[in-house]
C-alpha cells in the first residue's frame, strides 16, 4: 500500500466478507462524479481483494447506473461460480441517499482466472508515435481535477482548442502514465482504460454532454507483465465505430512502452444532441 | 411469434416476474453446451419480456460461468436501476445439477434506453466485399448443428480447411443470415454477434479448444432500423487484438445490407496450448 493519490481513491474497508465501505476522492473528481476510471478500479479492488479470489482478472464490465455523489458508499463483491480455474463475480457499489434509500450507482461483473501459459501474439500491434519524452504534456478540457492525475501526452488527437464543429475523425494516440508515476497494477490499468475523453468531443470538435454508461476492460497482461510495466508510460489509443441517436461506442488500446498489448477496452457513451 | 427455430430457442415462459423458463434447443447445439449466441440472445429476451422494460438494447454483456446441460434452465432478469431514459439489469440464467444443486450458469448485465434522435455518423464504414449471392455458402466446422441455422458466405478468413498450423492472421469477413431467413430483431442480432468462430483457428490454423468467457454487444441500431434489415444479410466481420497466455480477444461488427452499423461486439475467449 502506498500513499499515492489513486491508493486512496480505491481504497476499500472490508465490514463483511465481500462488503466493503470506500469514499469518493475529491483528487479524482469528474464534471458530476467521480472519475468513471477510478469507479471502475474501485469495483476491482472490491474483487481483488476479496478472500476468495482466484486467479487474475480477465475481463471486467461496469455499468454506471446513477452519478456517484461525494461520500461514502459501500461495494459489495460477490462470487457467483467458482470453476477449477475462472471465477465469476458480480460487485455492485450503493450509496445511500439524503432521502435514507440505498441505491444502486453501478453494476458490474468480471472474470478472473488462474492463468497457464500458451503460444501468445500481439495482433493489434502499436502505432508508431513520438516517444513521450519529446511531446507535451496535458490535455486542455474544462477544470476536471482527475486530469491532473495523469500525465498525458498526445502525439495525435488531442481534445479540440477550437470548437468549432469542425471535426472530421476520432482517433486520439497519447501516452499515459498516473501523476506522480505510480508502478502498474491491475486497477491502475483499468482506470486509464477510461481516460480516452468522449470521442463524440473530438469527432465533432463540439463539447455536447456525454457520459459513459458501460464500460469493459479486457486484460492481457497477467501480473508479471504489468510489473515490467513498472511505472512506465503506457501508450493508449481510442478510437469510435459509431455514433447514434444518443450513444456512442469506443474502442481502446493501451500497450506498454516495450510495445506489449496490456488491455483492450470498449465503452457505449451517452450524448446528447 | 413465429415457428422459426430461432424463436423456439430463446422462448421463455414467465413463472414470476422477472423469473423465466427456458430450455436448451437441440438445433442451436454447439459442441458441448448451447451456441453461445443462442444463449446471449435469450439472456436479452429475459430483459425484453420484463414488464417493467424500459426502452431498447444499448448493451449487453454476458459472462459464460458453465457449461449448460442439454435441457430446462431458469432465467432471472432484475431491473437493478431504473432513471428517468435508462435502465440497468441484471440477468442470471440457473440449472439444476444431477445432484440437486442450483448452479449458476451465467451472469449478464443490460442496459436498456429510450432513444432520442440526435447526430449520427458510422466512422467505421462496411469492407468492400462481393456481394452474397456471388459467394458460396457454408462454413466447415465439425459437426456443430447451430452453423446449419446460419447462412454464412465468407468473403475473407474461413474456417482453414489444412489445419497445418500456417495461420498468419485472423481477420474474417462473412455474410450471415438467419437460416431459413428471419426478421432481424434484437435478439437474432445479439446471436449473430456471436457466429464468428474462435480467432485462435484462423490465426494458428490449429483447432485447439477454445470457448468464450465473457460477450459484450453494443446496439447501434434501433428497432426502426432493425425493422429495415428485414430478412436481409448482414456482413459480419471479426479480428482478434490479443492472444496471450490461455485467453484473446475479438471484436467484430455487424452492418445491414445498405451499410448501417447495426452492432459492434467484443468478446474474451478461452483457448489451450
């Protein structure tokens, strides 16, 4: 455990097993909520740190249901079947609300598993971009603290100066890493699955509100991997397939800067207009 | 309600809200359970037939925890959060052991909503393929029975036909359709989501074992736009990102005849050796 900003951000307090209390950070707050990022770490480490896990994560899907208000809320992780060798679990976060109801904020599932090793390819391979050290580092969007969390440096794609409608593609390539580096886990890999901005911002070169509604995380790396990833830039790039009426999709990768694939990430985002 | 096979195998008979029977269908038959299709598509029915639904499909992932026994099964699907244009759920498909046990042989979540029309734009546009009726039909895989319920012309990436271990990528294009032909709706479409084989044969051009872990699918499109596919193709395409140590991706899109993106969809797949 260390005192890095996102550790506090995911922590949880076991009250039960598979229950756990945790507080919104006001280090990774969003526009109306907490960064969906750090929500969805925190949905992991609901798993990650339950007695009975098996294995690694795998796959991890999060559907943010409600807006998540400063305080407190509770996570409950639970596994619903246990195989030989993959788990599958079910976390839901609730918040009680000023009126004493206790509502659902987010539903998630994910699978871990005792991994074997096998022939293994990297298909999707990693564009070739500027090294970050030669780019700039931030992003330009509104007054949202979780930015300062990270250091980003775009080589393509960064969010719109100019919004002036004139958009014509969304792909963003930018570099990636926590502010101060913190070294690799799973549940930092699974909050920069989400630091791609709205695509439908970049695309149309119009800040239009959006939010995600459900994200998924696949992870490649087993742990060993993420190590040697220690507290090296990843290089992330996101990308849309389709826009509408009401939602978008985006799809992302991010390798490590040895050019290993560590997760692939797809999200349906809501705008408006 | 029509007699199609396919309605057959996603029926559901209320027995509570929210509480369902189903039962497996010889004809959607994949090696060792159901066609992981036919199952995702009845996981969605769940929701859909939920008298409480609110609006259409936007996502739906669901996790494959087992592997389902030829025969009766209970679906449960359990509106988690209801907001004012969305909706969250929660689906679990059950069975009866041998021995008395209910085990859980899925999980899913859903994300159902009331659509708005707003700007709309495909950034990832159809491959430029032959058209079906220039392609033969066929897909040669084993003897699984649900491939007979697909009309699948393959443009690029069928299934090898020298399994000699000289695979070099793992892009397929396929027309597919209902077989004999069925009006699209959203639950064929999340089967078809699924009818691409596993990656890891194209790209190795070795049958190893392989199963899916956990499929998420987007719904671009509305029932409107369901509606003006008809009975038409959809070309299919699908690649892998990652195969790494048991387990790789694939992500694949679904476009009408006339170039909609209908869906996207990702999944994560088991494979050995």
């Amino acid at each position: 455990m260390t005192h890095h900003a996102f550790d506090q951000a995911v922590r949880l307090t076991p009250s039960s097993i598979g229950v756990y209390t945790g507080h919104t950070s006001a280090g990774y707050w969003n526009m109306v909520g907490p960064f969906g990022g750090a929500t969805a770490a925190t949905a992991l480490n609901a798993v990650l740190q339950h007695p009975d896990l098996l294995g690694e994560p795998i796959s991890l899907t999060v559907n943010y249901a409600g807006p998540i208000a400063a305080g407190a809320f509770t996570v409950t992780a639970t596994p619903r079947r246990t195989n030989r060798s993959t788990q599958h679990w079910l976390v839901e976060l609730l918040q009680t609300t000023a009126a004493g109801d206790e509502d659902v904020m987010l539903t998630a599932t994910a699978v871990t598993a005792a991994r074997r090793t096998t022939w293994s390819h990297d298909e999707a391979t990693a564009p070739s971009v500027p090294r970050p050290e030669t780019l700039a580092s931030g992003m330009t969007l509104a007054a949202l603290e979780w930015i300062n969390r990270y250091d980003l440096r775009f080589a393509q794609g960064m969010v719109p100066t100019d919004w002036d409608g004139q958009g014509d593609a969304s792909l963003s390539q930018v570099w990636v890493r926590d502010e101060p580096p913190r070294a690799l886990d799973f549940c930092s890999l699974a909050a920069m699955a989400d630091v791609f901005f709205p695509r439908v911002y970049l695309r149309r070169a119009l800040p239009v509100p959006a939010g995600t509604v459900s994200l998924t995380v696949y992870f490649h790396a087993d742990g060993a991997q993420l190590q040697q990833s220690a507290t090296g830039f990843l290089l992330g790039q996101a990308q849309a397939q389709a826009f509408r009426n009401g939602f978008f999709d985006q799809s992302s990768q991010l390798w490590s800067e040895a050019g290993v694939l560590l997760a692939t990430s797809h999200q349906i985002v809501y705008f408006k207009e």
